[in-house]
C-alpha cells in the first residue's frame, strides 16, 4: 500500500479526473477527503469509497471554505500529508469577446483555487513536521496555447510558477510540489468543449476530436483519467525532495519535452 497511513485532499473530486485520484489513493491506503463545491456529487463518491473517505464542500475560490474544508479534514484524519489541487472549469472565447467577469472567474477558480487549497494544507505541512506532496493540476495548455482559451491557458502556466515557489519554500520541511500536465481527457469538462468547437468552426463534432484534440497526440488517443490517477499517485508516494518544482506532461505525446 503505497499511501498507507496517509491522508488526503483531493478537490473537484466529486466527478472526472478528482474522482479517479481519490478512489486510487484510497485503493493504496490513503483516508481521502472527497473535497467539491457539488457536495451531493463529493458525497456520492465518498460513501462509495467506505470509512476512509469523507466529503466536505469546498468553492475553492472562499477563502473561509477552503480554510474550514482543511480544518475540518485534519481534524477528522489528523493532519493532513497530500493535497491535489484539482477543481477548474472551461471557457471557450476570444480574447476580443471575453468578459472581464469571465477572465476573473476562470483566474479564480484554477489560479486563485490552488493558492488558497495550497497556503492551507501547506500550513498544516509545516506545524505536522512529517512533509508532504502539493500537486497542482496543469495541463498541456501549461505549455501550449490554444486559441479562444487564454484564462484558462494563462491560468494553468501560472500554476508552474507557483508549484516552483512551493517547491523552494517546502524543501526545507519535506514537502514537495509538483504538476501534472494532461493532455485531453473524456471528462465532462471536454466533452462540454466538442459540440462547441464544432458549431464555432463549422465542422463535425468527430473532427473536432480527430483534427483538434487528438491530432498531434503519436496515437490519436485521449488520456484517460486512470492515467492521470497513476501519475498522481507515483507524485503523491515519491519519497524525497529528489522531484520537486516539476511538471509532468501526460498527454499521448501531444506536447513532449
């Protein structure tokens, strides 16, 4: 069991790829806090999880929520060893067209989120004294740009940044921060994404995803949320300061580096 004796707060994992990190890490031992602004969906996967998961609802944009999610899932667990900053949203628009209402709200979600979700368990790391694993959900569009996606994308690189500083600042208490970088996952978050890129570019929803999504990817494939859950375990049970300030592209050879 690789997490054994160790606890978790997973973020959007109510659904999709936060779902999948939180049934793996359970898998290998770890008491999971199932942690999403849909606390109906976050308790749905936790009771289906067992004893060793709890739900908690978490807007990851609230200051106070994030606060009173962390504090509540190290009281129940007794600290807390693992956070994956996972929860993000989508919003296909031109630069031109965009809101500034839209840039806020995507910045806040993915930027500000993992800020938030990072300062409070960092902090628990820290008074702990047994290190810990931050791991910030990117993406490949931490590395690419894509047109009609610049919150999102100008998002997910900060995120680098950011994990880079935790990385400095953690070392000396043996907390480690990292990011996996996905390429396109079938979530709900993309599958949302296909009939509105099709309509936008007048062209079939199957090539869309053959002709946009998966067209540099070496085998046409889409990373699956299994895939993603697998990096984010070897992340979370890495044993030393030896990976840190790190991103990991998943993605089918979409973005190679």
């Amino acid at each position: 069991m690789k997490l054994e004796r160790k606890t978790a707060i997973v973020t959007g994992a109510a659904s999709g790829i936060g779902e999948q990190i939180a049934r793996t890490f359970a898998a290998e031992g770890a008491r999971v806090c199932v942690a999403d602004i849909d606390l109906a969906g976050a308790g749905r996967v936790a009771g289906s999880i067992g004893a060793g998961a709890i739900a908690v609802r978490m807007d990851v944009t609230d200051e106070g929520e994030v606060e009173r999610g962390v504090t509540e899932a190290a009281g129940r667990f007794g600290g807390i060893d693992i956070l994956v900053s996972n929860a993000g949203l989508q919003h296909v628009q031109s630069i031109t067209e965009l809101s500034f209402a839209d840039w806020k709200r995507i910045l806040a979600v993915h930027l500000d989120g993992a800020f938030l979700t990072t300062r409070a368990c960092l902090r628990r790391m820290l008074e702990q004294g047994r290190g810990g694993a931050l791991i910030l959900m990117g993406s490949v569009h931490s590395k690419e740009a894509s047109v009609q996606k610049g919150p999102y994308v100008a998002a997910k690189h900060a995120l680098l940044g950011l994990a880079r500083v935790l990385a400095k600042e953690g070392a000396a208490h043996g907390v480690r921060a990292n990011v996996i970088c996905p390429g396109f996952v079938l979530t709900p978050l993309a599958e949302r994404q296909i009939p509105q890129l099709a309509k936008q570019r007048g062209v079939s929803e199957a090539s869309v995803v053959r002709d946009v999504m998966l067209a540099t990817t070496v085998d046409g494939e889409f990373t699956t949320v299994a895939d993603v859950a697998e990096v984010a375990l070897f992340l979370a049970a890495f044993p030393s300061n030896a990976l840190t300030g790190q991103s990991v592209v998943v993605s089918h050879g979409w973005h190679m580096q």
